[in-house]
C-alpha cells in the first residue's frame, strides 16, 4: 500500500496493516456507512440486485483464492455452489436445523467435496484440471436432480427464511445486512489469506509448482487447502443464495453460470482482493442493463422479430466481455493501479 511522503511504518505491526493512516481509517468508515445505508436510499428492486452482487461477490472471492492465487483452474463453481444451497435446504427444512448450522455445514459439506474433485490437481493441472471441474459440475447436478427423495429433485425443494434468534431476515433490506456483513467478511479474510505464509504458498504454487516442491512446500496438502477455501466460500455464497430466494431447483447452477464467474474475476483482475468486486459488479450491472433496459428499449423502438431482442442479449453481453479482455487483459484492478499512480492517489493504494 502507498503512503503520503514523510510517513513511514516503525514497527511490524504497522507495516502488515491493511488500514495505516487516518485518512485510511476516514475513506473506510465513510465507504461501510455508505454501503450499510445503502436500504435507506435504494428501491426495492436495486436493493434485490445489490444483494445478488453481495453473494455472488462472496463465491468469487473463493475462486479467486483458488484460480487467483493458487492457479488452480476450476470451471465447476456452480456445482459446488449449489451444494451449499442444497445443504442448507435440507438443514433448515427437512432438518429443522438453525439457519446458521445450515449456513456453517453448507461451508463445511461444499468444500469436503471440493476436496474429493480436488485429488485430481496433484497430478493433473490447466485445461485437464478444468475438464475434471467440469465433470464435478455434471456429477453434482446430476445428484440433485436424481437423489428426489432428500434434494426434491427436479422439482426442487423450498428453502425457509434466513434467521437469528428471533431476528428474521425476511425483506431485501434485512437480508441485505446479513449478505454484506459476511460478504465484507470474507473479503478482508481473503485479503489477510493472502499475505500469510499459507497465502505466499499459494502464489508460489501458481507461479511454479515444481520450484515450489523443490523449496519445500507440499503441493498436496496446499492444493487441496485451496480447494477447501473456494469451496467453502462457495458453500456459503449458495445457502445465503437459497435463503435469498427461497426456493432452490439445479436450473440455478448451470454450467453458464460457473464459467461467468471464472469471466468475473479474470475481468477484475486475477490475484488480486479488488478484482473479484470489481468484476462482480460489472458484470451483474451489466446483465441487468442488457436485460432490463435494452431489451425493451429494443421491442419498442425496432420493427424486431418476436423474442429477438432478447436472443440479442447473450450476444452483446459475450461481446462486451471480448472488448474488456481485449482492451484491458490484466483486469479492472491493473487499470485502477494504473489510474491511481498516474494521479498520486495514495490514499487509495491498497
């Protein structure tokens, strides 16, 4: 992180932290009291988008983890997310078990599974790493949708409102609380992963496995750590998700669904804890642009086929994510870096 000429950090401590100075502390609290206000100047409807951002913000912040840092190639996170929200649905409804046992065993069940599809990254890694990811998204979603008599299979099974005590989380507002505080959560758990001793393994396994091994660092074990992380984290992002919506089938975890997110974080920028927020955003603003404004807009203004417009959809949304990756390959955070060196803003150097 920058600092203002004339400031220096005189002990461990001050260097390792991630808010330094006051102006720091300042632009922090200023940005939790904006977003935690954000139920008393947002509709209903932006605050139903918000908190879609909120968790999906929580699953790539776990991918990043695992594709970012650790370079372990995962086109499956859908799956793993909808084992969470089925964890928790089973919890909560069939159960009868608190909301936050579901919340906590969707995290623990999510990634013991995605330490059985992880063995595989010992000895394989890249496209035959991804090839096994996705084989774990057909096999997962292929369980749900068989296995009728716990998940509900296609029919789907119904998911009760999150609580706490007697504290339900029943409007977007409340729920908005709730995803942000874990989602705030898991981001500054991220950002301090990533600078530990497991953090600097996972960066050294990315960057070359073989010199890593050579060093001492045990490839197994930090490979399915990485593993364990990205699938908790999606874990939790799919039992908030049931929560949120309500009602859970596998028509929520397509395939589509998890190579988006392997296209947000790449757009935000790989390895990096600004980049999944960045591309979460973008991406999820972006869809609803295109779905909500321009097809419409489309309908009403051109003499269009019907349901064209909507198949155009896909089209500039694929289109918009070529021109990002061609215009700016290294992700939103590397132009930020870029943008805020060029204008010395050293209080935003994070």
């Amino acid at each position: 992180m920058g600092l203002p000429s004339g400031t220096r950090n005189y002990t461990y401590a001050q260097d390792m932290a991630i808010l330094r100075t006051r102006t720091h502390w300042a632009l922090f609290i200023g940005f939790l009291v904006l977003l935690f206000g954000a139920p008393l100047y947002l509709s209903g409807y932006w605050l139903g988008v918000a908190n879609l951002i909120g968790i999906t913000l929580i699953a790539a912040t776990g991918l990043n983890l695992l594709v970012g840092y650790c370079g372990q190639l995962s086109i499956g996170h859908a799956g793993f997310i909808a084992v969470g929200a089925y964890t928790t649905a089973i919890f909560t409804n069939r159960l009868e078990l608190p909301f936050l046992v579901g919340l906590i065993g969707a995290g623990v069940v999510a990634g013991i599974v995605g330490l059985i599809f992880g063995i595989p990254s010992v000895r394989v890694k890249g496209f035959y790493l991804a090839i096994t990811t996705i084989a774990a998204q057909f096999i997962i979603i292929w369980v749900i949708n068989h296995w009728s008599s716990v998940t509900g299979g296609f029919v789907g099974i119904k998911v009760p409102y999150a609580s706490i005590g007697p504290l339900v989380f029943r409007s977007e507002s409340s729920q908005f609380y709730l995803i942000f505080t874990i989602a705030v959560i898991c981001t500054f758990f991220a950002k301090n992963l990533a600078r530990t001793r497991v953090g600097r393994a996972f960066i050294a396994v990315r960057d070359n496995d073989l010199a890593a091994e050579v060093m001492g660092i045990n490839l197994f074990y930090y490979k399915l750590l990485a593993f364990f992380i990205g699938c908790f984290m999606a874990g939790i992002a799919g039992a908030l998700l049931a929560h949120w919506v309500g009602f859970m089938n596998a028509e929520h975890f397509s395939l589509t669904e998890s190579i988006l997110y392997i296209g947000m974080i790449i757009i935000g920028g790989l390895g990096t804890t600004l980049g999944p927020i960045l591309g979460v955003v973008v991406i999820r603003l972006l869809q609803q642009v295109l779905t909500i404004q321009l097809v419409p807009f489309l309908e009403e203004s051109l003499p269009l086929p019907s349901g064209f417009a909507t198949g155009v959809t896909p089209m500039l949304f694929g289109l918009a994510i070529i021109l990002f990756l061609i215009l700016e390959p290294r992700g939103l955070a590397h132009r930020w870096m870029l943008f805020k060196s060029a204008y010395r803003l050293w209080p935003f150097s994070y």
